[in-house]
C-alpha cells in the first residue's frame, strides 16, 4: 500500500531528474553541473567527513534554537490563552513580530551575538518562538466549554485543571505548531549559516561557490538539505500518532 | 423528607441586538431530599438556562437557589451536571475519567472505586478503553458512572438521552432507573420527552414557553418499574401534553 502511494512520487522525480540531465547536456552548460556530477560531489564530502560536520553543526544549531522556542512559546501559549487581558495586551505585539523575516533580523543578530554558533540559534529561536505561542494561545482558545465546565463542576484544582483537561486539549494544536516551528527553523538555519561561521550546510553551499564556482557541490547542498527537512517533518509526524492524542483524528 | 433544593423567583434576561429577551420569568420550586423532580417544556423555552441557574454555572438576575439552606453561586461536586452533548474528556481513558472527580484522600482506592462504579453502569471490560473507541449509549454510562463515582448530593441531568436513538435512549432510562435504586440521589431532570419525565420521576413540572414560568404541576404516584402502557400512565401524559399545547 505505502510503496503503491510512493510511486507515483518516484516517477515524477525519475522525470525531473532525466530532464535536468538532457537540458543540461544539450546546452552544454560548463557550470550547471549534470545528477551524476552531483552524485560525485556528495560522494567527495562523504569521503573527507565533512559532510557529516556540516549536517551536524546545522542539526545543532536548529535542534538548540528550536528547543529553546519549545520551551518559552509552550508555557507563554497557555499562559496567553488562559489569561484574557495578558491575551489582548501582548497579541498584537506578537502579531506585529510574527510577519518581520527572520533573514530580517540577521544584521541584529550579528550586532548582539558576533558570527558565534549564537547568532544562529537566536535567528531560530525568533522563528520558531512566534508561530508556536500562536498556535498554543489558539488551542487553548478553542477548548469546548462542556469540557471546562465539567472540570469546573467537579472542583478540581488549577495543577490538575492544566495536567488532565487543559494540556491533552491542546497537545493536538501544539503538535501541528511544532511541526510549523521545526520546518521555518530549517529554513531559517540554512540562510543564516550563509552569512558567516565556519560550518554549517548554508556556509557549504556559500562557500562552494565563492571557492570557484563548485555548482555540483551547491546542488549536492540543497538537495541534502531538502531530504533532511522531509525528515524532521517525518519526525515530528510521529508525534501525531501518540496515543493520548489520537482522539483529536477521529475514529 | 427535607427540601434539599429550594429555587425562589428565578428571572434570567439576554440581551440580543440591544433588546431585552426574558428568557426565565420568576421560576420556584422545590426538590425534596431523595426526590427524582422532572422539569418538561418545548424547545428553547430556557429550560437549560434554568438548570445552568440552578447547577451554579449562570449567575441568576433576581431570586436565589438554596442547597440545602445555603445560596447556591457556583458549582461544586456536591451536584454534577449531565448535559445532552457529554463532556467526558475524550483523551482520557474509561477509568480515568471516572477518577478524574476522586480529589484528595479520602475516596481510598481510586481506581478500585472507579472500576465499581464502571461495572455498575455496565462498563464492565471497558475500563481502558478510550471515549472515541466507545459507542454514545456506552459514552453516556461513562458519563453517569463519573458523576456517580463523586457521591453527589445532586444530580442535574439536561436532556442527558437525547442524542441517542430511541431504542438506546429507552434502555438508558431503565438502567437509570436501576442505578438509583442502588444508590439514592436527589435527581432534577429536565427534558422534552413527556414518556421520560413520566417513566423517571416522582414529580414532573411543565414549564410554558418564552419567558419560562411553572405553568402545572403533577405527581406520579406509580411504582417502579413503570409501565407506559398502563391506562392510568396514558391518562397523565394527555393531561401533561394538553399543558403543553400538543
């Protein structure tokens, strides 16, 4: 069944990547550089190891700035949602935040945090911070009243109010907002890694075409970076399929 | 018997599109300690205002609500309320549902008692299942088990059957009727199913439409359990159904 659904996917690439091949070929490009040129090149990063340090440092990067988001948008979300005047207060600052690029704010970042492994973090952090409040302040927002008046009616108290009513509500939406979060942060790594440091598959990709012109190693970069990002999306798919939450998906 | 609830001059008003909408004019009434008390009228007559009144989720414009002697403003365990569409959690299991009301220590072994109260309303084998997993008569068990479980004084039930079908809701009433032989609660039951009102309670009140007042009031003398059928059950339900304009 699975393999079924895949292939249709498959032969769409094949055709891509056969096309890629035939124009780049007929136009007798010196740069562009054909698959299997690519393939070469990935297999050149493989062999001296850099590769996995670059993967690695970009990972680090976004696994740090993404927890750091986690961490702050969870509690400040329920705390937005729960609290009506913290709620109409601080939302239309974060409105205001929210639509402002984070490529915008790499001057600042530069500024506050030199070209450090922290610039990055922080440009991650902003990105991912945003969309998770939001979507955690609107689950909570979209609690059916039956469920807090029965919580109500029984007189429970606030600790377990948030551990057995108010939290698996909302897991759900802080689910998908994690999922949103983690995808902008990949996005977001690679663009900042092209400023500056050492590392990282953005500095890869900068640094392939500064030091002359290697578009197979450019291309060897995007396509990586784009399987990894189809596989933190994977990632967090997982969590949708956790038991407490699968109430929210139906029968 | 004492009155355990005691309901003076009840007025609730809406505003909609800056107009006043009296929706409860000057309701009272009294339920009796162990008193099963059915309150009837059509629909959107403000019959589940009144009970969000009397349950303690709605404050009241004028009048007050006394549980046994003190002023009733907001809810609290000693009376649980059942409403038509459910609330128990849907991510939780059957057994922590029904521990979810067992606060503190002095309830003993919640989940022992928990599973008591499952096996009384039939939820025997359930006990780990999850709410999505569970048909609406078997949800429905899950919700009374709950309110049972906390040892309500009270039990306020809003049209508690009437999102099943008739054959589930009818079985419903019948397993009711069997729990509350077990264990006495002080029930107030509002619904629009003259054969419910008549089946469950000892006293039914028809309530008129918009603005709600007690139009009639009547006892149902028959012993448990009840036959529809009887003449004298037919003879009451005209009579109620001729209150309500049917």
């Amino acid at each position: 069944m699975r393999a079924k659904e895949l292939l249709p996917s498959l032969a769409v690439l094949s055709l891509l990547i056969a096309l890629w091949w035939v124009i780049v070929i007929e136009t007798n490009s010196a740069i562009f550089p054909t698959p299997l040129q690519v393939v070469t090149a990935t297999w050149e990063l493989v062999e001296d190891g850099s590769l996995w340090q670059h993967i690695g440092s970009s990972l680090f990067r976004v696994g740090t700035g993404f927890l750091l988001a986690v961490c702050t948008a969870i509690p400040l979300g329920l705390w937005l949602g729960r609290v009506d005047g913290a709620y109409i207060t601080l939302n239309p600052i974060f409105q205001i935040l929210r639509p402002i690029s984070p490529i915008a704010w790499i001057p600042i970042a530069i500024l506050w945090f030199g070209v450090g492994n922290a610039s990055p973090i922080f440009l991650i952090f902003i990105a991912s911070v945003f969309p998770l409040i939001v979507q955690t302040a609107a689950g909570v927002h979209t609690i059916e009243r039956r469920y807090l008046r029965a919580a109500e009616n029984f007189g429970v108290s606030r600790y377990q109010l948030f551990r057995q009513v108010i939290i698996p509500a909302v897991l759900p939406e802080i689910i998908v907002g994690m999922r949103i979060s983690l995808g902008v942060a990949w996005l977001v790594v690679v663009a900042a890694e092209m400023i500056a440091l050492r590392s990282g598959l953005g500095y890869l990709i900068m640094d392939s075409r500064n030091a002359g012109n290697r578009y197979d190693l450019v291309v060897a970069a995007m396509i990586i970076i784009g399987v990894i990002g189809l596989f933190l999306d994977g990632l967090m798919r997982l969590l949708e399929k956790l038991k407490t939450i699968r109430w929210r998906y139906g029968r | 018997m004492a009155d355990k609830i005691v309901v003076s001059n009840i007025k609730k008003s809406f505003v909609a599109n800056s107009e006043i909408l009296p929706v409860v004019a000057g309701v009272s009434l009294t339920v009796a300690n162990g008193e099963f008390v059915a309150i009837v009228g059509p629909s959107g007559c403000g019959k589940s205002t009144l009970m969000k009144i009397i349950a303690g989720f709605e404050p009241t414009d004028e009048g007050q609500v006394l549980i046994d002697g003190v002023v009733r403003k907001k809810p609290n365990p000693n009376g649980i309320l059942i409403s038509q569409h459910g609330s128990v959690f849907p991510w939780l299991s059957v057994q922590q549902n029904l521990m979810f009301g067992l606060i503190g220590t002095e309830h003993g072994d919640k989940a022992e008692l928990a599973d008591h109260y499952a096996a009384l309303v039939g939820l025997k084998g359930f006990e780990n299942s999850y709410p999505h997993e569970l048909s609406g008569g078997m949800l429905k068990r899950v919700e009374l088990a709950r309110a049972l479980a906390v040892k309500p004084e009270v039990l306020y039930m809003d049209e508690p059957f009437s999102a099943l079908d008739a054959l589930m809701s009818l079985r419903m009433r019948t397993e009711l009727r069997r729990v509350l032989e077990e264990e006495r609660h002080t029930v107030l039951l509002i619904t629009h199913d003259v054969d419910e009102a008549i089946q469950l309670a000892d006293r039914i009140l028809v309530l008129s439409t918009r603005p709600s007042t007690i139009q009639a009031t009547f006892a149902v003398p028959f012993a448990h359990p009840r036959k529809l059928s009887s003449p004298e059950a037919q003879a009451l339900k005209e009579a109620i159904l001729r209150e309500l304009g049917v």
